[in-house]
C-alpha cells in the first residue's frame, strides 16, 4: 500500500478548494471524461510505489502505463507521448534526471513530476531547472498524489486550450504568437536568456530576472506567461518601487473592511488576482521586509490573509516572476532581502545584457523600431527610408545608459523629427544623451563657471559651484533614471535616503523634474 505519512511534507499540499468555492478553487475538479483524456506515464523501480500510484489514478479514470526500468521507460517515450510523467528521481541505470531529458526533449509539453525519498534543495531545483513541473517527496498520501494530479491535469487542460487558441490565431493572422522577443537579438549573451526563458516557461518554476533598467525584464516576463501553460490566466504586474509600503501590502494582499481609514468594503488584492495565472513583482528589492515575509508564506504554503483579517481569507496558485536591476546578493548581504526569499524566487536565474554588451544586435533593434514607427506616424504605405551604414555605426558606438527602451526611444523620435527621404545619415539622428550633456560648458543643465565666480573668495566659489553641479547632477540623474529613485541611487553609487536628502536640500521635486523633462 501507499505510504500514508504525511509529516513536514504534507504542507506543501492544500486541500482542494480550501478557502475558495468548488468551482473556483478546486483543481482537481475535473470531470471523468476529462481525466479519461490524459495519458500518464508512472515510472519507478520500486514495485509497491509503482502499482499503489497506478491503482490511485486508474480509479479516477486517467490512461495509466507503468514501467519500472529507466532504459524501458526511454524506449518507450521514444514510441508514444504522454501527458503526465510520474518519475522516480533515483533508479538503477537510467536515473530520472537523464529520462527527464528525453521526456522533454521528445515532448516538450509533457508535465514532469519528479517522485524522490531522499528530498534535498539541490536536487528539487535542479530537477526544476532541468524543466520538471513539480516534485513529490515520499512518501507520500493518496490524498497529496490526487491534488498534485489535479493542478497537473488542469494545466493539461489549460494548456490544449491555450494551444488551440494559438493555432486559430496563426490561422487566423498568418504568423505565430511567438513574442517580439524571440527576433530582438542574436548575440551569444541575449540567445542563452531567450533559450532559458523558453525551457523554463512550461514549467510552474519561480523566475528570478536580472538586468539594468531598459533591458526588457517585463517583457520577459510576459513572454513566459504567454508560452506558459497559465497563458489562459492573467498576467499580473506589481511594481514594488512605485507604492508606499502600507499601500503595497493593500495592493498585493488585499484588506477587510474597516482595516484602516476608508477601507469600507473588502477588497481582494493582486495575489488573489492572479490565482492560476502569473505575478510578476519588478523591483523586488524595494518590497519592505515585512511584506517580504508574508510574501514567504504565500510561496510556502499557499496562504493568503488580507490586511486586518485574523483568519486565512483564499488559498492561490500562483506562479512568480520576480525581477530587479540592482545585484540581488547585494541587496541580500546588506539586508535589503530576505535571502530566504531570494532563494525560493530564484529557482530560475535569468540575466539580461545590457545593450552595450551586445552591441552587434543593435542594427537589427534599430530598423525594427524605425519600421514600427515609420508605419505608426507616417505613412504605413510609403516605404520608410533606410538607416545608412555610418548612422548604424553610429548608433553602435552610444553607451546606451538606458538600454533597448533608450534606443527604441531615439528611433520614435527620429522618424517624427526626420526630413529625409532615401537615406538616415549620422547627421540625421537625434544627438545622444552622454553627448548631450557631456562637460559643464553646453547642454541643457550645464554648469558655467562666471568671471564673477572665478574672482569670488575661495571657499565661497567652491561651494557655490558645488551646489549648482549637485543640482544640475540630480535633475539629470532622476531623468535619466525615469522618475525610478531606485534606478537613480544605484548610478549615483550611494543609498537612496541619500538621494532623498539631497534632493530636499535643494528643493527638488521628482514630480517637476520628470514633468519637465517630458
């Protein structure tokens, strides 16, 4: 019989529908007919496992085919496809890590559960990063194998209908879904992030995505979420840098009524929104630590309780995408996040590179966004001019501070400000931002140093011309950072209470500066 100890374990299962109506919550609420569809492979060498999992499923109505040698089970998936793969982690000759990579590479969208009874953090994120959907430590109950079952068939459902979607709409428009993304670049560094966010995609693994601002963090993500199997679900985005921390804790777990002054009815917050789907949270080190420990729980366990309630208000299914654009350990060394956080979030790690890194992709970036917005705000019929050698040159030699979003920006401004009409000289681009503001002498913001100035007291002089470069450096560290103090203390190398502090003594309001600087 199947072991019935539950123990530590038995708390990553919840039981179905808990918090939620049947219909809402309730993965495992699929009709028999629709379990009658799904195909699943159990694998194990140890026969009691093998057969009790069998005799579990085959009462529920799932296709059911065992095989307790590794080498057999290969063979096997070469011949037919299944939708779900029970598979012992550790046997004899083929191990599961190697039949995870043939199920994967023969099917791509076979969900893969990985069953182990020596659980280990190493080995669960690496099975996870292999592309494993989930993992099943022994032993296990009957009770934790149907949930698990139930959130695997219901993504098998989720995900033939998204397929379908998919189909009707390349048959529908002439080309596939596949993002913008998967063309946006093809140097080495950017192609192994593509081919990353592609392999984890089909998985329920968390994403942890780093890179500067303007990299393209969001639209990893929702490249990800739209290849997913939780594609038919929502999105949700939450930057953590943009809210205070009493309304971040709101917005992300909801309230009560009569939780604070003007709560006046209860509200579901952005993880109860994103029950079966995704949610991505950019910025993630600017979440307080408070929240980033309610945060944990509801990576633990699933739990969600609403400001000012004193009792579980839903059980979730969320899948996470996490993002920054500081150095996460960093950030973990000096206390700004939970390093037991950081870990259950990064079981993927994906970096993207800036742009000046890669800097052979920037010609193919430069005409796509110049065609995009030729067709936006000129004439979609006309056939827009072409970019010359030297202004591709050109382009390529810019730091680019603000990454692909800067170039994309330049290249929007350039066809609305263009006059010509066969070729885009270097002459004809928009003048870079480092050239721009480059010395105290010229540009907007520019320090002069006044004869008047040159004859005053020394020490006068010095803290007169300090004070004006203070000034003319936060107007354009905040533009440049576009409003992101974040963004902003991290160019500036120096914390943002900081920042904040000379920003007050000089009367700056970030609110003008970008108003402004629009």
């Amino acid at each position: 019989m199947m072991a019935t100890r539950e123990g530590a374990a038995a708390a990553r299962w919840r039981r179905p529908g808990a918090g939620r109506g049947a219909d809402e919550g309730d993965d495992s609420a699929l009709d028999r007919k629709s379990r009658e569809s799904i195909s699943v492979l159990i694998v194990d060498d140890e026969d009691t496992i093998r057969e009790s999992c069998a005799s579990v499923l085959a009462q529920e109505g799932y296709q059911i085919k065992t095989e307790g040698r590794g080498d057999l089970a290969q063979q096997l998936i070469q011949r037919r496809s299944f939708d779900i793969v029970l598979l012992d982690l550790y046997m004899q000759g083929v191990g599961g890590m190697k039949l995870l990579e043939s199920v994967l590479e023969t099917s791509p969208d076979c969900i893969v559960i990985i069953m182990t009874g020596n659980p280990s953090v190493e080995s669960s994120l690496a099975a996870l990063r292999s592309g494993a959907w989930d993992y099943l430590p022994k032993p296990f109950s009957a009770t934790q194998l149907h949930v698990l079952m139930g959130r695997a068939s219901h993504a098998v459902m989720v995900g033939r209908d998204s397929q379908q979607r998919q189909t009707s709409l390349q048959m529908e428009h002439g080309h596939g879904q596949d993002s913008e993304v998967a063309f946006l670049g093809s140097s080495e560094a950017f192609q192994a992030a593509l081919k990353l966010a592609r392999k984890v995609a089909r998985t329920d693994a968390s994403v942890f995505i780093t890179g500067e601002s303007g990299t393209g963090k969001e639209m990893f993500a929702n490249y990800i979420h739209s290849q997913s199997r939780r594609s038919a679900r929502p999105l949700v985005a939450l930057n953590c840098a943009a809210l205070p921390e009493t309304l971040l804790e709101s917005e992300m777990f909801g309230h009560v009524k009569g939780a604070f002054t003007g709560a006046v009815k209860d509200k579901p917050g952005l993880l109860e929104a994103s029950h079966r789907g995704t949610l991505f949270l950019d910025e993630l080190g600017e979440m307080s630590m408070t929240i980033q420990a309610k945060l944990l729980r509801v990576l633990q366990d699933g739990v969600v309780r609403r400001v000012g309630s004193s009792s579980t208000d839903a059980m979730v299914d969320v899948r996470f995408i996490a993002a920054t654009n500081q150095e996460p350990l960093q950030a973990v060394d000096e206390g700004k996040l939970r390093r037991d956080l950081y870990y259950r979030l990064r079981v993927v790690p994906i970096h993207l590179p800036p742009l000046r890194a890669r800097t052979a992709d920037i010609p193919v970036l430069a005409n796509h966004f110049f065609i995009r917005y030729w067709r936006r705000h000129r004439d979609a019929n006309t056939s827009p001019p072409a970019l010359s050698a030297a202004a591709l040159r050109d382009l390529q030699s810019r730091s680019w501070p603000g990454n692909v979003r800067e170039l994309q920006n330049v290249m929007e401004q350039l066809v609305i400000l263009t006059e010509a009409t066969n070729e885009i000289g270097p002459d004809d681009l928009p003048p870079a931002e480092d050239r721009e503001r480059s010395g105290w002498g010229s540009g907007d913001g520019a320090i002069g140093i006044s004869e008047s100035l040159l004859e005053a007291e020394y020490h006068v002089a010095r803290d007169r011309l300090m004070a004006e470069f203070e000034q003319a450096y936060l107007e354009r560290l905040v533009r440049n950072s576009e409003g992101n103090m974040s963004e902003a203390a991290r160019r500036a190398g120096v914390d943002r209470t900081t920042l904040y502090r000379l920003m007050q003594k000089h009367e700056l309001e970030k609110r003008d500066l970008m108003d402004g600087g629009s």
